[in-house]
C-alpha cells in the first residue's frame, strides 16, 4: 500500500511540470488585424489583449469555441478561421471580435452587462482601442 502511494506521489511529482505548462497561458497577446484588412480608422492599432485576465475568469471555449479539450496548450490564432476581409461577412476577422455572438469580445461583454457580472467596455475607445494620447473621443 505504502508503495503504491509512492509512486502515485512520484508520479504526480513528475507529471505536475508537464500539467502545468498544459495550462500555460500568456498574460497578454497583442491582436493585430490582417495585412489584407483595412483598418477601421487610422487610429485603430493592434489590440493589447488582456488574455491571461480573461483566461482566469472564462473557460478557453468561450473564446476558441471551436477548439476541444485536446487542444489545450495549442490552440489556433482566430485569424486561421476568421479570415475573410472586411466587416460584413460573418467569417471575417473583425466580425469575430465584434459579433453578437457569445464567444465574440462585443457579445460577451454585452452579455455580462445584461446578466449584471461586471461593466466590461463595449464601446470602442474604452477598452480594445484606446485614443492615442492627445485624441478626443
């Protein structure tokens, strides 16, 4: 019994660095719109997500709702999918982000606003794409 323990104990030993950069998450990845995208106005730079923020208080599928379980650690830029360009078509990168959908930034911002957890930004300078410094809003 004893021995059983032990192992069971080495093993978790060993395991835990592995487990752990499974759910290795960076703190902040900054989203940059496609070269064939045009930019919505000359002031919209790439966004300074907050994704480690985020990662602790949503499950990874809210965001990469295509993504399974297995694909912890590896999942796919949303720009693999979301690829088309301009802001009309559904698959288009901006419209992953600005969506009503639940898994998009704007939907599920609006989404907690409703259900009363929290005010995240939904309005385009307070939050994602900041004036820069001197800009009026």
């Amino acid at each position: 019994m004893r021995s059983a323990i032990r192992w069971g104990l080495l093993t978790l030993v060993l395991l835990s660095p592995a487990l752990a950069a499974a759910y290795d998450v960076p703190k902040e990845i900054e989203i940059k719109r496609p070269v064939k995208n045009k930019p919505v106005a000359s002031w919209v730079g790439p966004v300074k997500f907050p994704h480690g923020f985020h990662a602790i208080h949503n499950p990874c599928k809210a965001c990469h709702h295509e993504e399974s379980d297995k694909s912890l650690g590896s999942f796919l830029p949303c720009s693999q999918c979301h690829n088309k360009p301009g802001d009309a078509e559904q698959m288009s990168f901006y419209r992953a982000w600005h969506n009503d959908k639940a898994y998009s930034c704007m939907g599920c911002h609006r989404q907690k606003r409703l259900l009363k957890q929290g005010e995240p930004p939904i309005s385009c300078t307070r939050g994602c794409h900041p004036l820069p410094t001197g800009g009026a809003q």
